[in-house]
C-alpha cells in the first residue's frame, strides 16, 4: 500500500513537472528583505520614542503647547522614518500637518 502511495506522488511530480516545462515563459516575484536596524540605530530609536512620549504625555498634561510638541513628534517621524500612530486630540494633528508643511522633505 505504502509503496503504492509513493509511485503515485511520483507519477504526479513527474506529470506536474512536465506541465512547467512545456511554459515558454517563466513567472518569477521578486522578494525584498528589509535589513534590521544596527543596534545602534535600534537604541537612538528608542531614546527618540521616549522623548517623543515624554512630550506627549507634557501635552496632554497641557505643560507644552499643540505647536512644540509637534515639533519633537516631526523629528522622531523625520529621523526614524516612522509615523505615529495614536489617538491625537484635532489641535495637535493640525500642528504636526502645519510643521510637516514647513520641512518639506
């Protein structure tokens, strides 16, 4: 039985091994693999979402004004190539838009 199974998975290998090669052409997908940060980068990232918290939480606690904090959440977004991602009260999201169209890329 066992012996069977294994000439008929190989009858279907073989048929399917013809199929593709009667193809004139040959679908490939390119693959792209992001390289991880060095850790050194991995460690300023860090530092940089600690402040970038910081300030949050000194704007929610209305310490820091809509248009500073932006300013500090632009720099994170600029130098880490990362957006954030939260609940912004409409005050704060218009200053990060208004500081995102001073710098322009």
């Amino acid at each position: 039985m066992m012996r069977l199974l294994h000439v008929f998975s190989l009858a279907f290998l073989v048929a399917c091994g013809r199929q593709g090669a009667q193809q004139d052409t040959v679908d490939t997908a390119m693959v792209f693999v992001a390289t991880p940060p060095s850790s050194s980068d991995t460690g300023s990232t860090r530092s940089q979402m600690k402040t970038v918290m910081a300030t949050m939480a000194a704007y929610s606690a209305q310490r820091i004004t809509a248009d500073s904090a932006a300013k500090v959440i632009v720099d994170y977004m600029r130098k880490s190539g990362r957006s954030i991602s939260g609940n912004m009260d409409p005050t704060l999201q218009e200053a990060i838009a208004r500081e995102l169209r001073k710098r322009p890329q």
